[in-house]
C-alpha cells in the first residue's frame, strides 16, 4: 500500500507541473491562433494519442448507467472548464489564472465531505488555509500587465473553471474505481475534440490555413503532455487516495505557475511572492494528513485497470 500512494505522490506531481505548464502553453499559443481552435488542436491531439491505446480502452467494460455519469465527466472537463478557462486566459495573466486553482481543493474537500463521507480533519482544515491564505497574498501581489488587460474578469472566469472541476473531480471519483484511467481519459479526449469542433462551427471560426511552428509544437504539447498524460496520471492517483487529498496537490500550481511565467513570459518574483509561495507548499504539506483513507467500493473493473 506505501508503495502503491507513493505511486500515486509520484504521478500527482507529475501533472501538477504539465498543468502549471499549460497556462504559459496557452498564453503562448493563444498569441497566434484562435482560443477554441487551440483547444480544439490539443483535444485532437490527444485523441490520437487515445487511438495508439485502442485495444486497451475497448477492454473495458461498460457498466449499465453510467452513461450519465461518463457524459457529465465530459461535459465538467473538458468541454466547460476550457471554455471558461481560454475566455480567462484572455483576460488575465497565467500566473493569476494559476493562482485561482488553489480555491479547488476547498470546493473538492467539502463535495467529497458531503458526497463520500471524506474525514474533514483539523489538519486538513489548517492545511487548506494556509495554502489558500499563500495564494491570495500571491494574488494581491500580483501587478497587472498588457497580457491581462481585464484580470478580474478573467479570475472570475477561471473562478467559474474550477467550479466545473469540482464537478469533474466528484465524478472522476465515483468512474475511478470502475474503470482504468486510459479509458476515462480517452472519453474526455474525444468528447473535447468533438465539442470543441462543433462549437468553432457554431461560432463560424474558420480552420487556419497555416499553423505559426511557435503555435504548433505547442498544440501538440498540450495534447500529449497535458491533456493526455497528465489527466492520466491525475485519475491513476485519483483511485488511490481520497479526492480531498488528491486534489491538495494542486495547491502547487500557482507556484509552478509563477515560475513558468517568470521563465517563459518574464513575469518577476518578488521577495513577498518568494514568501507566499513557501505557503503554499507548507498549506499542501499539512493537509496531508496520512490518517485520512478514503472507503472505496470495490466495483467492475477497479483502479487495477490503470495497466495499460
């Protein structure tokens, strides 16, 4: 079992820095294509990657009814939350959009209380605060830029992205232990490229005619790092230790964040963001509280079905 979480730690940090990656990847992106079509090339992206696993994937076995949970997995993560998130990042800078990750955990934390019965302790609590208490002296830190011509509009909408995460992370939760992770990324893969080809039709955005190689190389990154490896390393994890604290490692983001943003963008540091970001990693630390399991039925195919 040590070895088995240790795995899970692993594969969570592992996403944790492709997804801060991917918010520099979309403002880098985003200053030569479309939004929706970048969203829609790194979803296309990732389905082909699905299509090279399609033996594996078709092994799984479809439980009667969980159709309706599979659709609202999709329609949570990716179809919604890109929607909201290319809309903020349009808006606000990647490292503020980063930032407002950290409000995740919380909502998580409470859903998983309510739904599955997840122990809420003083640890975990005290955990989260800090955490979210690093991100917002992160946030009121932060100086505006021409790349965030309207930042509060923009968190507002990223605000409205990690609502539709807390729905996808419930949901992930439930679909964790019945099915493997390649298959459930795989059905988020096509049900994104699929949405967001009818939704660039609906909105009359054309197909480019030329792809800028900037642009390019990272659509296919955020096809296969991002959407891909790291939603598969995120539901791995996810069958292996309780939502709650599955979801405190994306405490981490807002500073893999600004480092990305300082590394690729030229966004500054500052000695009060130096401080904020140690508690942010101190808050993710102490709300891992290794006396909190999670009781997981024990359904259909299992978390086992990861071994692709």
């Amino acid at each position: 079992m040590k070895g088995e979480r240790g795995l899970a730690v692993a594969t969570l940090l592992g996403a944790m820095v492709l997804w801060a990656g991917s918010f520099v990847a979309l403002k880098i992106a985003f200053r030569s294509c479309d939004p929706y079509f970048v969203i829609f090339g790194r979803m296309a992206v990732a389905t082909c990657c699905a299509l090279l696993f399609y033996r594996q994937v078709r092994r799984c076995s479809y439980q009667k009814g969980d159709w309706l949970y599979i659709a609202g997995l999709g329609l949570c993560e990716p179809c919604l939350y890109f929607v909201f998130e290319a809309k903020a990042l349009m808006l606000t800078s990647a490292s503020q959009a980063g930032m407002i990750t950290a409000l995740l955990p919380v909502m998580v934390a409470v859903g998983a209380w309510l739904v599955f019965k997840e122990r809420m302790t003083r640890r975990i609590v005290a955990g989260f605060a800090l955490a979210v208490a690093g991100v917002c002296v992160l946030t009121f830190t932060g100086d505006a830029t021409e790349l965030a011509p309207n930042p509060p509009l923009g968190n507002f909408y990223e605000f409205l992205a990690m609502v539709t995460a807390t729905g996808y992370t419930l949901i992930l939760k439930r679909l964790s232990f019945r099915y493997s992770p390649l298959f459930l990324t795989s059905v988020q893969s096509v049900a994104g490229a699929l949405f967001f080809a009818l939704l660039m039709w609906v909105l009359g955005i054309p197909f480019p005619e030329s792809i800028p190689m900037e642009a390019a190389l990272t659509i296919v990154y955020l096809g296969v790092f991002v959407t891909f490896g790291a939603y598969f390393c995120y539901g791995f994890a996810m069958g292996r230790m309780p939502a709650s604290q599955a979801t405190a490692y994306i405490n981490l983001i807002p500073v893999l964040t600004l480092f990305f943003g300082w590394l690729f963008l030229g966004e500054v540091f500052t000695p009060v963001q130096y401080v904020a970001a140690a508690m942010v990693i101190a808050g993710v630390y102490l709300s891992q509280d290794g006396s909190a399991r999670a009781s997981a039925p024990q359904e259909g195919g299992g978390s086992g079905g990861a071994q692709a």
